[in-house]
C-alpha cells in the first residue's frame, strides 16, 4: 500500500503544478493513448463485447438483468473511475447480504488487442498530487465501464452473504447488467448514518462494517488508517496537513475486503488463481516499530500485539499520524501469486495484514490483475474452465504487477519530495519544532525527524564530529535545503 496519500487542492500554486508535470516527463510517464488503443476503447464504449462461459459473446440486451438493484457508489468526491457499487440488506432467517458490483472491463478489453496491450505495458492508475495517468481511456475508465449513476453497466456482481456475526457463509459471483441510484461520498455517508436519517441499505454499511472490523479482530488482521496528505494555502503559505480517514471509509474498505478474501477462496478451491500475499514481517521490523513508537510517544505496552496496538491510534492526532506512516514499513514485500493446479501451501497463501488468503478483486479499472480475477472467479463459481487467455497471463501477471508497483511507489516518493520541497523553498533557514522519529544504527549523527507543523517528514543530520541525534526528543531543526527538482528537504540540528 502507498506510504503516503497525497494530494493538491484548488489552493495549489501553478509552479507546482508545473514541477509536477515536468516530473512526469523525467520518469517517462505516457501523456496519451496510442491511436490504437484510442480508437479501441472508444469502439468499446459504443458496442461492448461480454464474454460468455462457453467462450461465445453476448450483448448487453442479452446479459441477466440486475437492474432492479438500488446500487450505490461511495467514492471520494468529483471521481468517475467508479469500480464498485453495493447493495446491503438483511436476511429473511438472519444475517446480511452483500451485492457487490465491480466494472466489468474485460466486456471491453479484447485479448491481444492494441488497449490490453496498453493495460500490460501500464499496469496500473497512477496518482500525482495534481491529476490521475489511468489505466484504461477514461471513455471506458470514466465513461462506458465506469458504475456512474443512472447508467445501465455490464457488471461482475458478487453475492456474499454472512450471519449475524458478519462471517462469510456463501458465496456467488455472476456477470449481470446493473444500474447504480446515487453517488456517495465518505463525509456525506458518514453524516446521514452519524445524525440517524441513513436509509437501510446504508446505513447497514456501518453494520457489516462494525462486523467484519470485529471479524478482523479475531483473525489477527491489521487495517492501516494512513491519513492522507494535503497541501493547503494557511495565511499567504502553502503548507502540508493531513486528513484523517473517517469511520465511513474503513467501513466501505470492509466490503472490498470482504471481496477479496471471497475471490481467493473461489480460487483456492477450484485450483486455479492468482493472490495477494505478504509475509509475516520479521521479528527486526517489529522492534524497530517499537523503538519508533516510543520516539513518538505512543504508548506500546509489552504485552500488547501490533494489532491490538494500531486498533487504538487517533490518526487525528499528529504523532499517532506520524507513526502510521511508519507501520506501512511492515508492508514491505507484498507479492503476487498465481498457481495453476497445485494450490499454494497455506503460509504462502496468506497475506499476514489481512491474517487470510486475499485477492485483488474490486478495482479492475484502475488495477490490471482484478480483470482477471474477475474472470477467474466467474469461471471457479460457474464450475467451469478460465478463458485461455487468462489462463495464459498467469505466468507473466506476477512480474508484470511486481513492475508497475515500483513504478508506483517511485512516482509516489517523487511526489512527496517535490510537494515537501515546493511547500518550504521559501522557508530556508527557517528553524522548526520537530520529534527524532529515527536514528541510524550504522551513524547515530543521521536520522529522521517529524515536523509538527507543517505536516512533513525530513531527514536529518548533524555535522560529522557532532553529538548523536536524540532518539524519541524534541529539537529545534533548521531547514538547509528545500529545491523543487533540484534539491530534497533537508535539515541539521539548529
């Protein structure tokens, strides 16, 4: 997962935006769609193409239609790519049903075709602070694929249905013709269920989501409420803040993960698939956290587990902030794996923070592996064969996400150091209160610091011969450095 959210707001200083388009063209960020790959897609949005299980194509007006649904979306505000949409409802004889809806973009990407070649050479949506790189045209990624409202949509939609506890009792996945009632979005979901005039079906997304975070509890399982970084102007200054996730947001995170733990085990019992997997992070990791924590003063009791521990951070406070930024370092050496025959061992199998076996399923519009989960799990529900073509990209599907997550994250850590750098260049020299969030084992005069305000993470460093940076203490640091594209935010002990 991203180590940082980040985003501009309105408020944004054109040279910034101006720094960020020239990044995209340093790390060779496609601009545009090939011709081809163009014209595919918009040939797609006017005639999709569904793929039957007997390898036939229908068409919409043939598809199982669904539309009767009330389906929702909740997105954060103004996005198109809309991946899913949920209907929630309780059960004659007890428990809840979940219908979950997930674009459909395999009814619109032709295998071997100019825009699945596209997809393969992307991987994956790219987010900058300023604007999105999709995966797909957005005449499909925001157009004809896209679950927007009041719009009729071919559709993968899962039916899940769990007890009274929230636990998972059964499970189908068909390919239907759907129709989302409304857009939502977190503040405005998290509102109406907190001043009680929600709606059933939404007002159940608190529920079942209250239920499975329990369900989450008892498996072990760990859910990171990483805030997301903005850049926001504060009195003439363009300064960094962090948003906090809202309940509403790990609630609807639920379904998707409800989801994808569906799909693994779809996959894991027809033997065929591939999973989302992490180890177990290795003892060293863990007492690093520690020692960060208590750089930060959070209260780590030895006795209490680094899950139980994250369950009782406010991300609203800037040092639990802080230290949640840290624990996605725990995330490191997430993986892909595809079998095809032999099903994995159970421990290769897992994905240590989701504490289960756990696919990507829920955002084919923007992530290249969910289509083929997609299909995977039509195939595995339906009791037949995957489509050759599927089958065919296991081998490769692997290395080909391994390749667009580095991408990723460069693009990601290119962002923060730019955004850092262009919200403090004109605050050079400027002395500021900041935590010694780490120190280096290997020289203790080098470290990392964490502002209170503004909201940035730095490295810092005293002279050669100087005294070893304070672990878990508050110092005043002086900003050295602070170059959009030239020079990264850098600070010394002041």
């Amino acid at each position: 997962m991203p180590r940082r959210h980040m985003h501009v707001t309105d408020a944004a200083e054109a040279p910034l935006r101006a720094a960020l388009h020239d990044l995209r063209g340093q790390l060779e960020i496609p601009d545009h769609f090939p011709p081809t790959a163009q014209a595919e897609a918009e040939s797609a949005a006017r005639a999709p193409r569904i793929p039957a299980p007997d390898g036939a194509v229908v068409t919409e007006h043939t598809l199982e239609d669904a539309t009767d649904l009330p389906l929702f979306t909740v997105d954060p505000p103004g996005s198109l790519d809309l991946d899913q949409a949920m209907f929630l409802s309780r059960r004659p004889g007890g428990g809840f049903r979940v219908h979950y809806a997930i674009a459909d973009v395999a009814s619109f990407v032709t295998p071997g075709g100019a825009l699945d070649a596209e997809a393969h050479h992307r991987v994956a949506t790219l987010y900058f602070p300023d604007e999105r790189v999709p995966l797909h045209p957005p005449a499909l990624s925001e157009g004809a694929a896209s679950l927007l409202p009041d719009q009729d949509r071919p559709a993968v939609l899962w039916e899940l249905d769990l007890d009274d506890h929230g636990a998972l009792t059964t499970t189908s996945v068909r390919r239907a013709l759907v129709r989302s009632r409304a857009r939502l979005d977190y503040a405005g979901v998290q509102r109406v269920i907190d001043d009680g005039t929600a709606e059933e079906p939404l007002a159940l997304l608190r529920e079942i989501g209250l239920l499975r975070e329990e369900q989450e509890v008892a498996r072990g399982a760990i859910s990171l409420n990483v805030p997301e970084q903005q850049i926001v102007e504060h009195h003439g200054r363009y300064t960094l803040a962090y948003r906090a996730p809202l309940p509403a947001d790990a609630w609807n995170a639920q379904i998707s993960l409800l989801t994808g733990m569906a799909a693994a085990e779809l996959m894991l019992a027809s033997g065929i698939g591939i999973l989302r997997t992490l180890p177990i992070a290795p003892d060293g990791s863990v007492a690093r956290l520690r020692l960060t924590a208590r750089a930060l003063g959070v209260d780590w009791h030895h006795h209490t587990s680094y899950a139980a521990l994250i369950r009782t951070l406010d991300p609203r406070r800037a040092t639990h902030a802080a230290f949640l930024q840290e624990c996605t370092t725990l995330l490191r050496g997430a993986g892909y794996t595809a079998f095809d025959g032999t099903p994995p061992d159970p421990s290769a199998a897992q994905h240590a923070a989701v504490a289960a076996p756990y696919a990507h399923a829920t955002a084919p519009l923007r992530r290249l592996v969910d289509r083929y989960t997609s299909e995977l799990c039509l195939a595995a529900s339906a009791g037949t064969a995957p489509a050759d073509w599927v089958r065919g990209a296991l081998a490769v599907l692997p290395h080909e996400m391994e390749t667009g997550t580095q991408r990723a994250n460069r693009v990601e850590r290119a962002c923060v150091d730019l955004v850092e750098a262009a919200v403090l260049r004109d605050r050079v020299g400027e002395t500021f209160d900041a935590l010694v969030v780490e120190v280096d084992q290997d020289d203790p005069t080098q470290g990392t610091v964490h502002l209170s305000d503004p909201a940035v993470i730095g490295p810092v460093e005293t002279t050669p011969d100087g005294p070893e940076l304070p672990l878990g203490h508050r110092i005043p640091v002086r900003l050295t450095a602070a170059d959009p594209g030239h020079a990264l935010v850098r600070f010394t002990p002041a």
